[in-house]
C-alpha cells in the first residue's frame, strides 16, 4: 500500500493530508490522528486536503459513520475536506451524505483547498466580528 498521512496544528485549524490509496484502515489512521491532534489542541476545525489514487470502495464509505462514532466524532467538529482527484468525489460524497444523515458531523466536501479553507473559518470569523 502506498499513502501518506500528515497532520499538523495550525494555530486556528488542524491541516489534515493525506495522499495515495485509500481504504477503511488508512482513513480509522487519518481520523485518529486527526482527533488526536485536535483533542491536544482543544480545536475542532479541520482542513483535509486529499489527493486519493485509489478511492473508497462503497463499503469503506458507508464505514466512516463507524469510524467518526467510535473516535468521538461530533458535530463540534467543523470539517472542510478538499479532494483534489475528481474521480475520488463520488465515494466521498456518499461518505459525506452517510455522516450528515448521522447527524455526525459539520462538514463540507470541496475540490478546492482555498474555498474549504474560506468556508471552514468564515464561522469563526463572524463569530469574532459578533463579539467587537
């Protein structure tokens, strides 16, 4: 199998990649990750950018609602994850569709790493406006 997996805290965010072969095994590795750095952070907005070789299969997809709910995967996350192969969008959308039917999670799927990076901290910064 061949994938990389980075995730790093990014002072307002937590910057998710990941590239190569996807399956249930490397996304419960991603999202471990993930909820472990944001869990040390105390923060909950997540930017994934993802360029997927080998997308999920349909079962793999429908495992994410799993996968979210045995990591702690709440609503409290704020998730914008950008695919950059157009082949890989439909599993993901199917995975998106399974997690907001779930009532799981506050995410986005999106083509663009620069529009998911907009949309996941435009909450944030009318949050702050508010408060002035």
């Amino acid at each position: 199998m061949s994938y990389t997996i980075s995730v790093e805290y990014r002072g307002d965010h937590v910057l998710a990649r990941h590239t190569g072969e996807d399956n249930y095994r490397i996304s419960l590795e991603l999202w471990s990750k993930i909820v472990d750095t944001c869990t040390r952070r105390n923060c909950y907005y997540v930017l994934g950018v993802a360029e997927t070789t080998t997308p999920l299969n349909t079962m793999d997809a429908f495992s994410h609602g799993e996968i979210f709910k045995s990591l702690g995967v709440t609503s409290k996350y704020r998730i914008a994850w950008a695919e950059r192969n157009p082949a890989a969008l439909q599993s993901l959308r199917f995975v998106e569709t399974v997690l907001r039917n779930r009532g799981i999670t506050n995410g986005r799927l999106f083509s663009d790493e620069s529009e998911a990076l907009y949309w996941l901290l435009a909450e944030e910064a009318a949050l702050a406006g508010s408060a002035l």
